[in-house]
C-alpha cells in the first residue's frame, strides 16, 4: 500500500466553535476539507507510533470519514487505532474508550444535537489522552495549522471492513473493530445499583427512553432492556439512522415533543429521558412534570450518594456559567466547593483531573461525572434510576422537597435562531458598549446590580477565556445572560438565559414562564432584542 503525499491550499473557517468543527454535511464532503482538518489535528497532537479512539453518532458521512481518517491515521504513521463497529460510539463510549485503552486521543465525528443527513450537519472533534474536549488552546493551534497547510497524507488502500469485531491491519497500522456498546454499559453497571434498578422495574416501574433514531439506541436497549430488565420497547426510535429519521436529536421539549406528549398525559409512565444525536445529552421528565437541566444537575448533585458509585460523596460540583444557581446551593450545603465554567464541556477537563470537582453539568441539558471527561446521556438517566430507586419517591416528589429545602431557581433560556450574523453581533456590541451605564438602573421593578462580560481564568492552568457571555444580575437575585451560540451553522443564534430565585416556602411550584416574566421583559428591553433580530418572540424555548 502506498502513502501519498496530496497538495492542498488552507480552506477559510475551520475554526472549531464550542464543540469542535462543525459544518454543512456538503462542506464536509467537499474537495479536501474533511482531509485538510484532520492533517490539521494530526499535525498538531502528532501521530508516529501512536494510538487513537475514532467514533461517531452514525449521521451521513460518517461512515465515509471514517475510512478517510483511518488512511491518513495510517499514512501519518499512527500505531493503532480502535474504532467502533460500524464507525459508531456514542460520545461518551468514545470518551471511556480514550480512557480505558489508555490511549493519545480520539477523533468523534459528530454535530451533536444538530440535525443529520445529506443537506445537514457534521462534525470532527478531538478527544485529549484524559478523555476530553480539546482545551482552546489546543483547538486554537488546530486552527492556526489549517491555515497554513500545504499537504496531507492518505494511504492509497481499500476500504477497511467496520462491520466485523476484530482486528485488521491497514499497512502497517492495526486496526481494532469494537463492540461499541459493552465496556460503556460495564461502566454504568461499576458505579450504579444495577439491582436495585432491576427490582424497581420487576416491581411494575414503567420507563419511556426515546433515543431520536440517534446513537444511544442500541446502548439503551442493551442497558435499559437487557441489564436491567424494562419492558421490551421501552427505548423507542432505537435504531440510529444517517439522518435520525428526520428527527432533530436534541432532548429537549420542543423536539422531544412526542416524549413530553406522552409524559404528559394520562396513563404516563413514571419516569421519561431523552437524549441527543451522539448521546452526551439527556432530558428528563416526570409523570407530568418536566425537570429543567439546571434543577437535574442539582438533584443529581444532592442525592448522587445513593448510588454505589458516588457513596463516599462529592469533591465538587462545576456548571456551567449560563447554568442556575440551583447547584452552588447544594454544594454550599454540603460543604464543598462550587466552580462556574464557560459554555462547553472542556472546560471542566481540568477541574476533573485535578479531583477538584465530581459532578458537572450545563443548562443545555447536560450532565455528567468523573467516570469520563465528557456529558453523558444515559449516565445522568441511570443516576436518576437510581435515586428514583432507592428513595421511592416519585420525580415529582423528589422536585418538590428539593424546592422546599433549597428554594427554587426558576430558570428558562430562550433561542432566536437563524439571525443575520452581523445584526446579532452588532446587538452584542451595542449591549457590550453600554455595561458600564447598567448597575443601578431599573426596570420591570428590579434593580440592576451588576453587570459584566464572563471572563474565566482556569483554577487549574491558569489559561483566560474572555468574552463568555454577558451577565446581568440583579439585586433580588434574578440574572440575565446573553450568548452567541457557538455550535450553530447557519446564520447566529443567540441564546438568552433567564433565572430568578424564589426563596419559598410559597411560591415554588409556579409556571417557570410565568415567574420570569418580569425577567423576560428586562432582557428584551435591556438589549432590543426584537429592534436587533426583527424577532418578538423566541424560536425555542427549554
Ligand atoms: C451548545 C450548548 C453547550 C454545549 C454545546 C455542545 O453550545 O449551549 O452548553 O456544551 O452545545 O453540546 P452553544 O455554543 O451552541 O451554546 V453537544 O451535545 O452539541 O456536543
Ligand atoms: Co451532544
């Protein structure tokens, strides 16, 4: 087999965003692009003698890609490479496969919540020897390469066969076909009461798993239905299609609809979950009560020691910044440290290697641990399970306590999508611009009390992320942020996230929409929303 050595020209806009690189399916698949990124990567973290995880959600093209990145893993001199069945690991799964082969990282092809097939989205991240998320400061030097490249290197070979598990060699390089699903559900099956789980659902518990025609299908049915004994069928849209069969695969209660519809209902069962198209998201609802991502984290945070897994308690609880202040108030109580992070999941890579944080989480219905470096879907459903099983309350229940001894962050966050990226910008600047004017001002009854533009500064390396998100607190404890999405392809989206704390004892089970109206009102006056965006009203709200 021979490597060949093409010639190419640096493609503009290659700059991974929040998650990685993300582009129309058609970018991806046009002359060189997917090849020059890859070089880029590899150029960057180095390939001779090395080994790497690669995976994806098995959107369109991914099985294409990964051929393609296997012959230039192969032609860049890398030792090894593990890749699941069919090209397909849910994030997750790929984030314990980096961690438990001890490997040099891994390539996830995926977009995530973002639709799948020929006219939508795909993705190329790069997973760190711990795990994680590239930290920018590696992403920033991916970006730099591919604006300089000159050349990348593919082997000239045959398709390898992905459908078998084995081994196979591909030049000199071995390649090795895992079941993607069994050392993941291992894991889950270490840190949960797996018995207990099992005696709740022999016991009559009924579960609705809907994995979106998305990744976690075959691992929910393995874990879900096989492990722990749930009716047959209680995963539904189980089997991963290139284009999720038409679904948008983000969990939440705009495209999670038939979940809800269902949860909501009569005749409900007592616990739903959804998840995203590679599986590091969740959404879960009770019978009749949807849980906003920030309170799951909370709950989760407060009762983790009732599985096996976290039985001897918490180091610290990290969220993200936009993330309510629902969970600092169960790390206070329980006497540990709470740390507030940018937007994406790499920024608690640190945090978790130096043991300073055990549970991790962000409002955009993410949630995950120390057992991988990434969010984990069915990781925060089966903590849930487990709760649920050894308390034997009801979500409802477990909520309403929760409420009554922390009070109750009401929390929503509202998208406009598909804006003009220069009218979102200039809506940014201007609010930017006019930080200085804000503190003391009021409206809507409330009185500004702070207002900044989110800078982090990492407890562990020190490295600054400036620019996160604008942040408007008020003196009663309600707060305003306003973001630009940064995983988006078309256009801008801007996020606005709403909170305000009610302390109760009355008060705590009103319509979250409702308690932030006056929220709400305040950040379209305060920014202009709809005078920037030509939008009154946001296009999804969770
Ligand atoms: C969004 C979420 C963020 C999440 C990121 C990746 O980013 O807000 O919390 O970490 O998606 O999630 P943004 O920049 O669009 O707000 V996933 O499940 O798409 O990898
Ligand atoms: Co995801």
């Amino acid at each position: 087999m021979t490597a060949l050595t093409i010639q190419t020209q640096p493609i503009a806009g290659q700059k991974p965003g929040t998650s990685g690189l993300r582009k129309k399916t058609p970018v991806f698949m046009g002359p060189h692009y997917l090849e020059n990124f890859v070089q880029a990567i590899f150029d960057v973290v180095g390939t001779k003698g090395k080994t790497f995880v690669l995976g994806g959600d098995g959107r369109y093209f991914n099985d294409r890609a990964a051929q393609v990145i296997l012959r230039m893993a192969a032609a860049n001199g890398a030792a090894r490479v593990i890749v699941g069945q069919g090209a397909v690991l849910s994030t997750p799964a790929a984030s314990h496969l980096i961690r438990l082969n001890q490997t040099d990282g891994g390539i996830i092809m995926s977009a995530s919540h973002n639709p799948g097939g020929p006219n939508e989205d795909f993705g190329v991240k790069f997973n760190m020897p711990n795990g994680g998320p590239a930290p920018e400061s590696v992403t920033e030097a991916m970006y730099q390469r591919t604006t300089e490249i000159t050349e990348y290197h593919i082997l000239q070979a045959q398709d390898v066969d992905l459908g078998t598990v084995g081994r196979v060699m591909l030049g000199a390089m071995v390649v090795d076909v895992v079941d993607p699903v069994a050392d993941y559900a291992d894991l889950m099956e270490s840190l949960f009461d797996f018995d207990k789980i099992t005696a709740m659902f022999a016991a009559g518990f009924r579960m609705r798993m809907d994995s979106m025609c998305a990744v976690t299908g075959p691992y929910a049915v393995d874990i879900l239905e096989r492990r722990l004994g749930a009716k047959p069928g209680t995963v539904t849209h189980a089997t991963p299609l290139p284009d999720f069969g038409g679904m948008h695969p983000d969990p939440n209660p705009t495209w999670a609809h038939e979940l809800m519809a269902e949860m909501m209902g009569t005749d409900a069962p007592d616990f739903g979950a959804a998840s995203d198209g590679d599986g590091d998201r969740n959404m879960v609802v009770g019978r009749g009560i949807y849980v906003s991502p920030s309170d799951s984290l909370a709950v989760l945070a407060a009762n983790a020691h009732l599985a096996k897994g976290y039985r001897g308690g918490l180091k610290g609880i990290a969220r993200s910044m936009p993330t309510s202040a629902a969970a600092d108030r169960v790390a206070a109580a329980l006497g540990i440290a709470a740390y507030e992070t940018p937007t994406g999941w790499k920024f608690f890579g640190n945090l978790l290697d130096a043991g300073k944080a055990t549970i991790c989480g962000e409002e955009s219905f993410g949630t995950g641990s120390d057992h991988v470096r990434e969010k984990d879907g069915l990781w925060a459903i089966l903590l849930w399970l487990n709760i649920l099983a050894v308390r034997g309350d009801s979500v409802a229940d477990i909520l309403a306590a929760h409420w009554a001894k922390f009070g109750r962050n009401y929390y929503s966050r509202h998208d406009f999508e598909a804006i003009a990226t220069d009218k979102a910008d200039a809506m940014v600047t201007a609010l930017r611009a006019g930080l200085g004017d804000l503190p003391g001002r009021k409206l809507q009854g409330m009185e500004i009390a702070s207002a900044d533009d989110f800078a982090y500064t990492d407890p562990v390396d020190g490295s600054v992320s400036a620019k996160q998100g604008i942040r408007v607190n008020f003196t009663d404890g309600s707060r305003i942020v306003y973001r630009l999405s940064g995983t988006g392809t078309e256009g801008a989206t801007l996020r606005v996230y709403l909170e305000r704390y009610v302390a109760g004892p009355e008060g705590l089970d009103r319509d979250a929409q409702e308690a932030l109206a006056p929220v709400i009102a305040a950040a379209h006056d305060l920014a202009g929303i709809t005078r920037f965006t030509g939008k009154a009203a946001p296009d999804v709200v969770t």
